[in-house]
C-alpha cells in the first residue's frame, strides 16, 4: 500500500511537472490581449469580422484555463493565438472601412465628374 501511494505521489509530481512547464504567463499579458480584443472591437470587428473577434475570445478563454490548471506552455499559446486573432479581425475591420471609404469617394469624384460634364455642355454656344 505504501508503495502504492509513493508511486501515485511520484506520478503526481511528475505530471505537475509537465503540466508547468515555461514560466507562468503574467496577467498583464492576458489584460493586453482583452486590450487587443476592445481594440478590434472599437475599430468595427463585430460587423466585418466578426468569426475573427470569436475565435480571439475563445482562444483567451482557453488561455485562462490552462493558466489556472498550470499548463504556462498551453497558457502562453493560447494567449498569442488570441492575440493574432485579434489583430486580424481589427485588419479586417480597418481594410473593410478603407474599402468603403474608397468606394464613397469614388462615388463623389463620379458625381463631380458628371456636374462638370454638364457645366462643360451648358457653357458651349
């Protein structure tokens, strides 16, 4: 029995072992990435990225619990896949509105260009 219980000890350690491995992901790397996340929520995410902006906060979720289970190599992969995530959702969103704005000004310019043409047609004899 007491064999048994060593074993179970040991077993025990060296899984604890393993499942710390790498240093602890300090919280404020965590507080960064939910920055990240407000960030490309701010900048329209929701509307023109919005599996993007999922997956960054799934990812964070993720990052938490293996945090607090002690898994810091887990921990710390999630943390920077949420924060790509949310980097690439904020991308997009910013993309889309560039793209809409190009596609209004393009409107205006073709709207200019007609006023003169027919300014250019009143004005000849």
């Amino acid at each position: 029995m007491r064999r048994t219980i060593a074993l179970l000890c040991s077993a025990a350690a060296l899984a604890a072992g393993c499942a710390t491995s790498g240093p602890a992901v300090p919280s404020q790397e965590l507080t960064e990435t939910e920055a990240a996340i407000r960030g490309a929520e701010n900048a329209g995410a929701p509307d023109t990225a919005a599996d993007l902006l999922a997956r960054s906060r799934k990812a964070l979720t993720a990052a938490r619990q293996a945090a607090a289970r002690g898994d810091n190599d887990e921990a710390r992969r999630q943390n920077e896949e949420a924060r790509a995530f949310a980097a690439a959702a904020a991308a997009r969103a910013s993309s889309e509105k560039t793209r809409r704005q190009a596609a209004e000004l393009k409107q205006q310019a073709d709207e200019l260009e007609s006023k003169v043409k027919q300014l250019q047609e009143r004005a000849r004899p």
